[in-house]
C-alpha cells in the first residue's frame, strides 16, 4: 500500500495505474514498484511503445479495426472471403473470433453497441458505413456477433430489421450451453437459447 511516506511521483503513478481495467491499488502498487526497480531501457521501451500505440494506431477506414497502415491486416489480405461480413460489437471481439480460426470472411467493427440509456444510438456506431459496404460490396451474408447481452442483443435485432428487405443473408450468431459445460448449470435464458439454436446431427 502506497502511503503519503511514499515519493509524490510514486503515488501519483500508483493512482494512474489503478484506473487501467482489472488493475486494483495493490496491483499497480507491485506494477510501480517493478517498474521502480526494472533497468532503465524497460522502462523506455514502454514508454515509446505506448506513445507510438497512440500516434501510429489508427482505425482501418474499412472495417474499422484497428490498423498502424492504410488498411488492417485482415480488409488487405486477398485471400480471404469478400462474400461474407461478420459484424462485432468491438476490436477486441474481432481478435477472440480470429483467434479461433473459425471465420474466414471479413469484419466490420461497430465500435459498441445500442444503448438509449447511456445515449448511444444508431448514429454513434458504424451502422451508416455498414449499409454502404453493403451497397459497393459483393456481400452474400452478414453474420451478426454482437454479444449476447441487453445491448448486444438489441444491436442485433435493429440490423436484423434494417436489413430485412436486403438481398444478402442475415445470420445470427448461436449462443448456449459453452464446451465442456454442464446442463444443469444453465441459467433459464441460456439452456433456452440452446434449445432454440439446436441442429440436426443426422
């Protein structure tokens, strides 16, 4: 625990520290006092990486995920899909989906999702570059992944009804009962979610 004992500089990284997600005081105590004691070049190198992250990093005008060039990784890279978009709520659901190797379309990041009560409608996400895609893309189908939460869900029901009279295919991601889980842990909405995205298996 850092206390007014402690250098005025200590404290005040001490404080900066533990407002990053996930990090309490006594985290980013250890992390100021690991960086206190780390060689000076460790401590640089973090510093122009994270000065870099703000000035290189930008959104790809795309997709919108994130990208350090003209375009991101996935928007420049020919070899994938171009007939299917899958859309998520944010980059870091880009990546969780990349990182299962189950998709191998194209993305559009709306950059959050619905939420009336924290004042963020359509106009604030990247629903208008959505449709114009759409309109200058050779898309089949779009894949809606927003989360399955109140806000995700809502999300994907306006898209659903925005595109309704759209000639491409619209799909929604299935939600239920996680591998290696067990049936009798299921909430109701979750075991009924299930029950609804069931499938042959013969």
């Amino acid at each position: 625990m850092v206390t007014k004992a402690h250098p005025p500089v200590l404290r005040e990284l001490v404080r900066r520290l533990s407002k990053l997600p996930g990090i309490g005081e006594k985290s980013a105590t250890r992390l100021a006092m690991f960086f206190l004691k780390a060689p000076e070049e460790v401590v640089e190198g973090l510093v122009e990486n994270l000065v870099r992250l703000k000035r290189d990093i930008r959104t790809c005008p795309v997709c919108f995920h994130f990208t350090d060039g003209a375009l991101c990784s996935i928007c420049a890279d020919p070899s994938r899909k171009t007939g299917e978009i899958c859309v998520v709520e944010t980059s870091a659901d880009l990546l969780a989906i990349e990182e299962s190797g189950a998709f191998k379309g194209r993305y559009h990041v709306l950059q959050g999702a619905l939420a009336p009560l924290d004042g963020i409608g359509p106009d604030d996400l990247r629903i208008p570059e959505l449709l114009s895609r759409l309109e200058q893309e050779d898309v089949r189908e779009v894949i809606l992944a927003t989360n399955p939460t109140g806000e995700g869900e809502a999300t994907a029901h306006y898209l659903a009804k925005l595109l309704e009279k759209s000639p491409v295919r619209v799909t929604r991601i299935a939600s239920g009962i996680p591998m290696g889980g067990d049936v009798k842990y299921a909430d109701k909405v979750t075991l009924e979610r299930a029950l609804q995205g069931r499938r042959s298996v013969l």
